[in-house]
C-alpha cells in the first residue's frame, strides 16, 4: 500500500490522533509515496475533459495539498495558477516540488509561456478572494467537510469565480455493498466517527458523507448551474453507469442591462 519512503505505521497514527491541520502538517514530506496522492491517470483525465470547456486565464486549486492538480492547471491556464490550503507542511512541499521555485516564498515567476504560480494558505471555508477565477478544482479533499459545511464552502468557490467560471471536480461511483471496498470504506467511517467522539482535537475524514444527488443539489441552491461529464478513462460499472464522472458547476454570467430607451 505504502512505498519504502512513505509513512511508518507509527507516523500514520501520530497523524490520526492530531487535527487534521496537524496532521498534514506531519505527513506533507511523504504525502506523494502514500495512495491518499491523487493518481495521475484521474488528473489527466480531468485535464483532457476541461480542456475544450475553456479558456481560462486564472485558476484556483482548492486543498491543493502538495500541488498534483497545480499541474493540472499550468496546462490548462493562461495567465495564473493558484494553489490554497490550510496545512503549511503541504503548501511548503508543493512550493518545493514547483519547478522553478525561488522566485519568492509565495509565487513563482513565469517562464515564457508558462502562467505564474502562487500559494496562499488559508481555510477553504474563509477564501480570500472575490470574482479572481475563471477555473476552481479540487481533488480528494472534500472527505474533510462535513455535509452541513458545503453550503459554506461552495459559497465560498462561487464568490471566488468570475462570472461564467467554473467549479470542476471529479466523482467517482460508490462501491456496491456486494463488493469488499463497500464495506472497507464502511468500516473507515465507523472507526473515525469512533475516534472523533472520544479524542480531540477531531480529525474529520469520513469517504462517504460525500454523496453525489446531494453536492449537485447544494451546488444549485448556491447558485451553480451544475453538468456530469463522464470521465470515459474509467469504464463503466456492470449496471452501466459511469465508474468516474466530472462534476462542471458554472457560475452563471452577468447579464448586460437593456440599453435605455
């Protein structure tokens, strides 16, 4: 599951039993050799679905963690790349990585024709940006909220995009309860709900409080025009429905005022 340079088992629960800043904050320097890294098949297959939907000159990856969808955006963004988080550790890892860091302890100078890149640190539930974005992903990152958060956190995206931006992340389907992942995932919720109501500092991680028919729902109440976009990379289940989809929330254009009479 782990490569030789990732995590002991002894980090890995120093790290549950910490908040979860604190926690990323601990694992940042070996996040990229743990599975919990964004594989580079779903980025790239993210990347190839938002392509024909641009342009974009500006875009946001929100939880960027150690900066794998940063990539995403650099080929995808004109002008800006933008990561946020609220982990120092990780921001400091993603500054590291980024190629061509030095140009500052915050952003990165562009290359001929490369965007420049940046890194704020900050909750995602209090971004400190308005209409700055024409693009806004995030990935993996939202087993960290709890449903009664989103209305503040995709409230928090939509202010952030410009008018017509979008809010793009992907979704993979829920495993049925006749397959061992099903109740993997069952069995990590029930543990961390456990955890959560006998030690603090809480560490909110639970895979499937996320669920699908009620992010699109929340979105529309915020204000999203929301589309799925299957993401055909993955296949499709024995039902026939999509393994992996791409969730597209638009926020909608600002329309000109009639011309006076």
């Amino acid at each position: 599951m782990f490569s030789p340079e990732g995590p002991t088992l002894r980090e890995l629960a120093v790290q549950a039993l910490s908040s979860v800043e604190r926690g990323y904050d601990l694992l940042a320097p070996k996040f990229d050799h743990t599975p919990f890294r964004t594989p580079d098949a779903v980025l790239e297959a993210v990347a190839k679905a938002l392509g024909p939907l641009g342009p974009y000159d500006d875009g946001l990856d929100l939880c960027c963690g150690t900066g794998a969808g940063l990539d995403v955006l650099a080929g995808l963004c004109r002008r800006s790349v933008t990561g946020v988080d609220f982990s120092a550790g990780m921001l400091d890892v993603a500054r590291k990585s980024a190629a061509g860091s030095g140009a500052g302890a915050g952003e990165r100078a562009a290359g001929p024709g490369e965007p420049s890149a940046a890194w704020v640190r900050a909750d995602a539930r209090a971004l400190p940006f308005t209409a700055a974005f024409d693009l806004v992903v995030s990935f993996g990152a939202f087993g960290h909220f709890l449903p009664e958060e989103l209305p503040v956190l995709f409230g928090q995206v939509h202010d952030s995009l410009r008018p017509g931006g979008s809010f793009a992340f992907p979704v993979l389907a829920p495993p049925r309860p006749t397959g061992l992942a099903y109740w993997v995932l069952l069995g990590f919720d029930a543990v961390m709900r456990v955890r959560n109501s006998v030690w603090r500092p809480p560490f909110v991680m639970y895979y499937r409080a996320f669920r699908l028919g009620d992010v699109t729902r929340e979105l529309r109440r915020t204000g999203f025009a929301v589309e799925l976009r299957e993401l055909p990379e993955f296949g499709r289940r024995d039902d026939g429905a999509p393994r992996a989809r791409l969730v597209v929330a638009r926020r909608a254009a600002e329309v000109s005022p009639p011309p006076e009479a």
